[in-house]
C-alpha cells in the first residue's frame, strides 16, 4: 500500500521544503518532493496537512522511562503505554536507558530489553534501537542518584558480561573517563559499534581528552553530574565544550541546566554537535507522586523529580525540550529540530534511515505546528494512535 502525505512545509531537516509531498511504500520513503514537482500517485492513500510542517520523527538516546512504565521492569503492556506515549511527543526512536543497579540485575535488565530491542512486532508507537546503559561504570563523586555501592570500575571482562548479555543491542555506555580501567573498555567498546559517552565525572581535561583519544565519541547531559568549570583546570566540561570531535546532549527542561547556559552549550557545540535528551523517568505525563527509577522510589512534584534532594531524571518530553530551545535561545523549528533526528542518528551512524526525511529512509514522521506542538505521528509509514 502506497500512502501520500502532503505538507505546508517539509523539514528534511537539511532543507525546507514549501507544499512538499512525501509517498511511503512498505513503510519506507519512496520520495521526497514540492507537490508542484509531481502528481499525486494514482491509487495511494492521500493524506493532507496545509498547516502543518512535517519533519523526521525524533530520536531520544536517554529515556528511563514514562507514562508509569520504567525500562528496567519486566511489563509488556507498560512498555507498550510508555512507547505511545512517546510516540505522542513525535519519539519515534530511543534507546532504552539503564540505571547503576546490582550486577545481577543490570545483566537481566539487559537480557530482557535485547528481546524487545530484536522482537518483530507491528510498531504501535516509538520503536527502541538499541540500549543506553548509565552506570555502573560512573564516579561516586559525581553519581547523583545511582547508588554508590552498586558503583564498579569499568573492566573489559565487566563489560563483555554486559555486552553478551544484551545480545549485541547495546548502543551507548556512559562512562566516567577517570576511572581505573576506563580507556581500554572504550576502545574495546567503539570495535564493537558501541558508543562511549563521557559523564557523571569528576575528570580532569587531560583524563578527558585520554578518552576522546581512546574513542569516546559523546558526552551525557552536558553540565549534570560534572565536574564544574574552572579557568585553570577546565576538566570534562572545558573538553566536552571545545573538542569537536565529541557530541555531546543536554536536558533543556530548564531545571537540570539554566537558559543562559543552555545558550553557552548551542554556541559552543553547534548546530551539527549538540544533542537534545530528556532523561524521563516512569512519571513522565503522570500526577505527581512516588515513582521507580530502576531500583529505587523517585519523588517528583510539578516538573522537578527528586531523590533525597537531589535532582533524579525529569518528566521532560522531546517535543517540549525542542521548544525551550527555540524560547531560551532563540532559534527558528528547523534549526532546533536536528537537534532531536539529525544529530543523534548521526551518532548512532543512521543516518541513512533514521532522523532524516529522504527516499530510502524508514517512514518514522511527525507533523507539527509552526509553533513546533505535535499534531501527528507517523511510524513505519502508520499513523500512531491513542
């Protein structure tokens, strides 16, 4: 079946496209042009939008969780509430994201999200990639809320249980680049296709740049749980802002990061470097109240979740966080977009399929407003329903 989709304005996101039509087929994009360049295909489902923008559906690297469901649970319907309601913030992509907990219960944790990550099923809203393990292999110094006795350092024998334990589908690893041991595990992580991200660090810049130099290719939220910036020493943070060879994400809820620094990380890292995450947890778009965080009981009030005091993920949504960066620092829905499909399938090395609008590319699309408020979401090629 052949379904057409005609937009006010197609953000691929590379370039923008007025009265643009997109044709699916198979749950693939077929092709990418102006309406005026083409007739509509004969027999395929028209579908038409002439006040919305349609753009790639985003991509979230760093989610725990939503809609009362955390990733670490062992609960089919659960995931299937929290995969939809991500769909409905325009995620149509992530990688399911791990917190520091008992070896034993990381390593099942990891079993069990591998049979989802390789499960076919009919997508009913955003389908993972892979997983985004945080911690264990992070800095009691600067671990925040993962349990310091669950803390280890990374070991190459560590890090093969983990790996075989996910089946291959583990993508992403923070890990602190000061620790015993850290470097060799990332260069063994990057043979395997594993992204090593830099963060819940105390690190000094020459440690950090070790790391980049021994494959770390991304940093996790930018400017939480690390060390401060300082003139003299400018540890992880003065690598993490220069090096152009790391890309690096953020949480732009305006609690974990503050607009005037969010303004100081978009010019440092660029429009093609920089990296939009939310960092939900299971109480993401439910009342405030008591809510699992892998292992342990988050409290969370209004925006802010909080354990013993200290900040503990957020209920950010994706498409949320696109609109803070457009009010905090002032840039336009296209330029803001790549942050959330561009740039994090380039880190992912997708590019070809995911985060981008172009023939060959998976169907996973989203229509917004002007104002960037989602109106629709597409994956493979099926509107998502409620």
């Amino acid at each position: 079946m052949r379904t057409c989709i005609t937009a006010g304005r197609i953000f691929t996101p590379l370039e923008s496209i007025e009265s643009g039509m997109i044709v699916i087929e198979e749950g693939q994009i077929a092709s990418v042009t102006a309406r005026a360049e083409r007739d509509l295909p004969s027999g395929a489902e028209h579908l038409d939008f002439p006040d919305l923008v349609l753009a790639p559906g985003y991509i979230d690297v760093h989610v725990h969780g939503g809609a009362g469901h955390d990733v670490m649970q062992d609960d089919p319907s659960g995931r299937i509430a929290f995969e939809r309601a991500l769909a409905r913030h325009g995620v149509t992509s992530y990688l399911a994201t791990t917190v520091t907990a008992p070896m034993e219960r990381i390593l099942g944790a990891l079993d069990r999200l591998a049979g989802v990550v390789t499960a076919e099923r009919e997508p009913v809203g955003a389908r993972p990639l892979g997983i985004h393990l945080e911690g264990p292999f992070i800095s009691p110094r600067k671990c925040g809320v993962h349990p310091v006795d669950h803390l280890v350092d990374p070991t190459l024998e560590r890090f093969e249980k983990m790996w075989e334990a996910s089946g291959g589908t583990l993508k992403m690893m923070t890990i602190a680049p000061e620790l015993p041991g850290a470097e060799p595990v990332i260069a063994e992580a990057l043979k395997r296709g594993v992204h090593s991200s830099l963060g819940h660090s105390d690190a000094t810049f020459a440690s950090t740049r070790n790391a980049i130099e021994a494959g770390a290719t991304h940093a996790t939220h930018t400017f939480n749980a690390m060390r401060a910036l300082d003139h003299r020493e400018p540890g992880i943070l003065g690598a993490v802002l220069t090096d152009d060879r790391l890309m690096a994400d953020i949480i732009v809820d305006g609690i974990h990061v503050s607009p005037a620094m969010v303004k100081l990380f978009l010019k440092a890292k660029g429009p093609e470097l920089a990296v939009l995450i939310t960092d939900a947890i299971s109480a993401t778009g439910m009342p405030d109240g008591t809510y699992q965080l892998g292992g342990f009981k988050v409290q969370v009030h209004g925006d802010r979740c909080e354990l013993e005091g200290k900040l503990a993920g957020s209920v950010l949504t994706m498409d949320r966080a696109v609109r803070n960066v457009m009010s905090f620092a002032e840039w336009n829905l296209q330029r803001t977009i790549a942050l959330a499909t561009r740039n994090p399938s380039c880190l992912l090395g997708l590019t070809s399929t995911k985060g981008i609008l172009a023939k060959g590319a998976d169907a996973d699309l989203i229509l917004l407003t002007p104002a960037g408020e989602v109106a629709h979401t597409f994956v493979a090629g099926r509107m998502v329903k409620d």
